[in-house]
C-alpha cells in the first residue's frame, strides 16, 4: 500500500506526439513479514522516481506511451544501500 506523485514535463511537442521526462515521489508500507537485507527491517519505504519517454499519438486523446522508469526504494528514516530497479514500459494513454 502507498503512494505516489510524478510530475510530467513534455519539453519537445508535435503533432506526430511528444517526448516526455518524469521525476517523482512517493512512500510505501508493507504490512508483510520478511525481511529485506537492503532497506533494513521497517515495513515503510520511501520511493523516488526518474524516466523519460515518448507518447505516440493514434488519434484524438489516444496515444501509444514508451518509456523508461528508473525507481530507487530505501528506507527513509536511516542509511540503506536501497534497492534499484530499472523499467521499461509500453502501454496506451488516454
């Protein structure tokens, strides 16, 4: 359960689409038992955020969306080595 707020900006436009970048924050809590080694023992995690990508556009309000995420997940109230995870996501906009 969490979460999560991205800002979008969309410094290239056209008519064929746009490119796009991200960034953003958020925080998460796992209410699991387990233990993950890399963002000590909390069940909170804090979440950042940063991608860029392109929507396609297929007609009026449809476009098709490519992008790269990259999101960092640690524990935000101590020093942890965090976790990475690298995103590659395809989908459609509306």
């Amino acid at each position: 359960m969490g979460a999560n707020a991205n800002l979008v900006l969309k410094p290239i436009q056209g008519k064929w689409g746009s490119l796009f970048f991200l960034g953003g924050a958020g925080i998460g809590y796992d209410s699991g038992g387990g233990r993950v080694e890399e963002i000590g023992d909390q069940h909170l995690g804090g979440i950042l955020q940063a991608g860029v990508g392109v929507y396609y556009n297929l007609g009026k309000r449809l476009a098709l969306r490519v992008e790269y995420r990259l999101c960092h997940i640690s524990e935000p109230f101590k020093s942890d080595k965090g976790l990475n995870s690298h995103n590659a996501l395809l989908g459609i906009s509306f």
